[in-house]
C-alpha cells in the first residue's frame, strides 16, 4: 500500500515537472521570438509561464540550458511531425514528398514565433556549437530523408541525368525561403499557395508522378 502511494507521488511529481517544463519552453519560445536570444531573460519567461522565478532556476540552472532545450523542443516537434505524415503518405515516394511539404507549412510548425525562433537560432550556430549541433542534426536527417525517396522517383522516372541531392537541396532552399517570407510578411503570406509552389518546383522532375497534385 505504502509502495503504491509513494509511486503515485512520484508520478504526480514527474508529470507536474513536465507541465512546468512545457510551460517553460513555451514563454522561451513567445519571449524569443518577440524579444530575440539577448533580451530574452528568466524573468521574461517565469512571467509568461506564470511561475516563479525559483521554479526556472530549479528546472533550468542557467539562462544557456533554458535556450539548448528549447531549440531542442522545437526540433524535436518538428521531427516527430515529420515521421507522423510520412507513415501517414504510405509507401509511395510522390505521396511523402507531398506529405513533407505539406508538413513544412502545417500551421503548428509554420508560423511566425517557431520560424522566429528558428531563424534567431540559426543566426547563432557560428558562435554556439550546441545550436549548430542540434540544428545540424534536424537538417542532416530531412536531407537523408528527402534524398533517398528522391531516388526512388527518379528510378521511377527512368532518368539517370536527375540528382537526387540536388533536387532534395533546392527543395529544402526553397522551403526556406518561403519560410522567410512567412516570417517577414506573415499579412501576405499563403501556406497553401507556398505548398503549390514546392509541389510545382518537384513536378518539374517528375511530372508524370505528381500528376495529380
């Protein structure tokens, strides 16, 4: 009896330091994207999570491990919506090359504070060799990704004078420039039409097999 109590202290425990980090994460994020890396402080964001100031402290011990884990946070999202929409599009190559791009311009990943905060980041991997790193990580495996189903559309398509790199390569450039423009003009900005505009740039390798999108 006493064993079952004590571990559902503990669970208690753990799920209300997740909350608390989620809380957390989620001002960084606001309070980064508003206020860029420099001005942001654990002031800022126990206030925008509506905690203390000693609650950061004790589930961040500095203002540097708060910033690690958040672009962890975001990277990590962005990884697991990524795999979720490609055992979504099932085997065919067309299908997750579609189901990328749609998820690159999926509101929760495509908006102004996350393409804020990734952007602000990216600015800082010359000088921060953790950012470079987790970020580095998060581009190396879409370029892998995105190469090897690249591969099977061109042995589809019968073409060896087709690169693979170099298509995924232009693929996720313009992913990011539209990105920027999301960022820099959001008023004018149209998720669906920066999709039309990926699908259309694939379509002109393949187009027999994005034929109906």
């Amino acid at each position: 009896m006493e064993t079952a109590l004590m571990n559902k202290k503990t669970n208690i425990r753990t799920q209300n330091k997740k909350e608390s980090n989620l809380k957390l994460i989620n001002s960084a994020i606001k309070s980064i994207s508003k206020r860029g890396i420099n001005e942001t402080t654990m002031s800022n964001v126990s206030q925008g999570a509506g905690l203390s100031q000693g609650i950061v402290n004790f589930h961040f011990k500095s203002k540097e491990l708060l910033l690690i884990e958040t672009l962890k946070f975001i990277s990590n999202e962005y990884l697991e919506a990524f795999e979720k929409k490609l055992r979504k599009a099932g085997d065919n190559p067309a299908n997750k090359i579609a189901a990328i791009i749609d998820n690159d311009f999926d509101k929760k990943i495509c908006n102004q504070e996350k393409i804020a905060v990734w952007y602000t980041f990216f600015s800082e991997v010359k000088f921060k060799p953790v950012y470079l790193q987790i970020c580095k990580e998060r581009d190396e495996y879409y370029n892998r990704t995105v190469i090897n189903i690249i591969h099977k559309l061109i042995k589809f398509e019968k073409n060896n004078l087709l690169s693979a790199k170099s298509i995924a390569t232009s693929l996720f450039a313009l992913t990011m420039g539209l990105w920027l423009d999301q960022l820099v003009d959001a008023e004018n900005f149209n998720r669906n039409e920066a999709k039309k505009i990926c699908i259309n740039h694939i379509k002109n390798y393949f187009p027999n097999q994005f034929n109906k999108y």
